[in-house]
C-alpha cells in the first residue's frame, strides 16, 4: 500500500512537476524566512523557539475556552503517562509560558521575540487553511505604550514590503480594556436578545458562550444584523480610548495608512485594547494575512507577574501564496558556480577528485556523475543554471588545458588547471 500524506497537510518540496504547485517549492520558503529573519534582526527581535506540544491546559487559559480553536481545532492527545497534550494551534501562549518560566522579565534587556514555526489546527482544509500551517511571530513584553503597538505593526507592513506585497491593508480595532469589554457585551446582549431567532445556530451559541464572537460570524444573514449592531468603540474607558487614538497618531506620522473596523475583535481571547489584521486585497480566498493586538493580562493569567505585552503573527502559506498570484520573482537559491562534464573514465575520476577540493575551499561546484551523454549534462548544466561549464576529456587531460565557458554570455578563457581556484575566486 502507497502511503500518502494525511488531509490538510503539503510538503515543501525543492522540484515540482504541477504549476499550482509552486508554492510548494522551498526556494520560496528560504526566500520568504530570509527577509523575515531579517527584518526581524532589524527592529531587534531575538529569536525563541518552543517545543511543538504543551499542556493542553496552557491553550484552554489562554486562547479561550469558547475560541473556535480550542473547542474544535486543538490536536490534542494522551502522552504514555495519561497526561493532555497539545500540538500547538498558536505561538503567543508557548513564548509567554517560556518568559514565565525562564523569569526572562529578570534579565534586563529589550523583551522582544520572535519565531518561524509550525501551528497545529484541525479546520476544514481549503486553500490558505491547513492543518498544519506556518507563522512567523513577534512578541513584546514590559511596554504598554502606544508606540510598542506601533513598533509592531511597522514592523510586519515592512516584512512585506520586503518581501514585494503592495497589495494589503491595515485594519485596525479597540477591544478596550475590561471595563470597557463588560459594557459592551452588555451591550450587544440587548442588541441581539431580540433577533437570537435570526441568528445562525453558531452565533446563537456564541451569544451563550462569548458574545463578541458573533461579530466574527461568516454568515451573510448574521452579517447584516451585525452590520447595524453597537460600535465598541463608543464603549471604550477614556483610558482605551487615548490609548486608540495615540496608535492613530503614531501610525499617521509614520506614514501607514490604516483602516478603522470596529467589528474586528480575533479569534483569540487574551486581547484588550489595539487589535489588528493585514488583510490582502489581492487574494480572493482566505484574506488575512497576519494579525494580534495587546495582551496585557496574558503574562499573569498564565502565573507571571502583570506585564504589558503586544504581539502578532503572520501565515507564511498565505503569503508565498501571494508571491505566485502577484507574479514576484524570486532569486534562484541553489546555482552552481561551475559544472564539469566529464569525458571518459579518467577525467571521471580527475573531474570528481577537482570538485571535492575546490568544495572544500568553498565553491559550489558540481559534476554530471550520470556518465549519460553529454548533450544530457549540457542540458542540466542549463537547468541547473550553472555559470561556468567545462568539459574535460583525454585533450584536456594530455595538455593540462581546459576551456572555461560562461553560460550567460558563451565566451571562454583558455586555462589550466592548476589556475582554476584563483580563477573562479576572482569572478566571485
Ligand atoms: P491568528 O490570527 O490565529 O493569530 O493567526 C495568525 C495568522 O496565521 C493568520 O493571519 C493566518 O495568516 C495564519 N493562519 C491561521 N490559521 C491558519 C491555517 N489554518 N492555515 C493557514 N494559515 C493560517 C495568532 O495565532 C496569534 N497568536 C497572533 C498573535 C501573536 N497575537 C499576539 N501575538
């Protein structure tokens, strides 16, 4: 029996025969992570990286029990000694549980993290959903002024400019704090009271379990009762209110357009005050690119102490996804420098024993080891896209000569050789 990979998962895989496919290749990948280690290494975000499983109960206090993620997504398992686990759906509550645990808030530096890693959640596959996706994560702690939240958000709009996505906006959301969060709620239970038979049977749920989650609903009947629903931001603390209108300014001074959705609220419990999403103007399937907010109570919820706290995540699937409908070239990663094609069992054996050693002082040197003909190895040589060729048969071997060929511009110098490292050294 032929195994094949489970539903709502992909490989990323270095060749592929099927053009919708292309997001597949690695290439891709390393191009995309390279410009968010980057950018991230630029605004100074330090790299962490936690184990793929945790307790269960770390995402159940945190994302929320009511969440979509935890109460239908989580892979979540017996380990051999009867104990909950969870691959992990998210990366926020992993990276506060490694602060808490390694007291990092002691260590007095600038508490700025970030990850590349695979997420774990049982959803409904579909292009731009899978069950095992990526994100790449920042996260904050110790500041809870505006400008962290803005950090953040100029931040991610940078990765993607590097990356050459113009196509997205930011959108961006108070969840205020929980003062605010309580009035609203009140509010909005009014609001909907009335109309719970119009709802869908998901948001009549949500209006039991956590009512700020019907504004998320996809349901095009619940959207238009959502559409004339209370604004939260006429709720908000004058604290959260401030707060709101300082990450305004600052976004406007900096130059990010954004734009203002009161409905927006995530699918994650921990946030209060500023939440946002990137979300692609380009793609017509799943639009958000990236999103987070402040989580101020997260660190003490989790057992910490208070501490301010700003983060958010963006799905890397998504994003090389675009790279592919916005037509953005990317870099080939792996090219020979030079390629031999070796004629005849000697130069076979002398072509092999020169790549070894011109490798071991750092070029990437290849040879055809197929001993097919050499129109096969000329082929590969440009499928490869190799920027210098050279041909070694019985001639070359008797005059210690070899001619070496640019491929981009089919010119060739005449050496020997022994000359052949300095010359290759000096075309770097
Ligand atoms: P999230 O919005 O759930 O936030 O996920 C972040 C991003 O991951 C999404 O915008 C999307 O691009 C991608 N994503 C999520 N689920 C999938 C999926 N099934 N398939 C493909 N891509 C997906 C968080 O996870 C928060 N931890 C973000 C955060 C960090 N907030 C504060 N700090």
């Amino acid at each position: 029996m032929r195994c094949s990979l489970p539903k709502g998962l992909f490989d990323i895989i270095p060749h592929s025969l099927a053009t919708e496919e292309e997001w597949h290749l690695s290439e891709r990948w390393q191009y995309v992570e390279a410009i968010l280690r980057s950018c991230a290494r630029n605004y100074g975000f330090r790299e962490i990286r936690t184990p793929i499983f945790e307790q269960t109960e770390l995402f159940n206090r945190s994302v929320g029990e009511s969440s979509d993620i935890v109460s239908k997504e989580m892979y979540t398992f017996l380990d051999k000694g009867n104990r909950s686990m969870t691959l992990r759906p998210e990366g926020t509550a992993p990276v506060v549980r490694a602060y808490i645990e390694h007291n990092l808030a002691h260590i007095p530096v600038i508490h700025k993290y970030f990850y590349i890693a695979p997420m774990f959640r049982y959803e409904r596959p579909q292009l731009g959903r899978y069950r095992q996706h990526h994100q790449f994560g920042i996260e904050t702690f110790g500041i809870p002024y505006p400008e962290q939240d803005v950090e953040v958000m100029l931040l991610l709009s940078e990765c993607y400019k590097k990356i050459g996505l113009n196509n997205w906006s930011l959108v961006i959301n108070s969840v205020g704090d929980e003062e605010s969060r309580n009035a609203y709620k009140e509010a909005l239970s009014h609001y909907f009271l009335p109309h719970l038979e119009q709802l869908s049977p998901e948001s009549r749920l949500r209006f039991s379990r956590n009512i700020l989650r019907i504004l998320d609903s996809k349901d095009l009947n619940d959207q238009e009762l959502i559409s004339a629903a209370p604004s939260i931001l006429d709720f908000l603390s004058q604290e959260a209110s401030d707060h709101f209108l300082s990450v305004q300014k600052l976004l406007k001074k900096e130059k990010i357009p954004f734009i203002i959705n009161p409905r927006l609220v995530r699918g994650l419990d921990y946030y209060n005050k500023t939440v946002f999403e990137i979300i692609s103007t380009t793609s017509q399937k799943d639009k958000s690119l990236g999103g987070g907010g402040r989580f101020d109570s997260l660190v003490e919820q989790l057992g910490g102490a208070p501490t301010p706290s700003f983060g958010c995540a963006t799905g890397l699937e998504r994003i090389i996804q675009l790279l592919g409908e916005e037509k953005i070239a990317i870099p080939a990663s792996l090219t020979p420098l030079l390629l031999f094609i070796p004629m005849g069992e000697e130069a076979f054996s002398l072509c092999f024993h020169l790549t070894c050693r011109l490798r071991e002082k750092g070029f990437y040197v290849e040879i055809d080891l197929s001993k097919r003909k050499i129109s096969h190895s000329l082929h590969l040589a440009e499928v490869e896209k190799a920027r210098y060729l050279v041909v070694v048969g019985d001639r070359e071997i008797d005059s210690g000569i070899i001619e070496i060929k640019e491929m981009a511009t089919r010119t060739s110098d005449k050496i020997s050789f022994d000359q052949l490292e300095s010359y290759l050294r000096q075309k770097l």
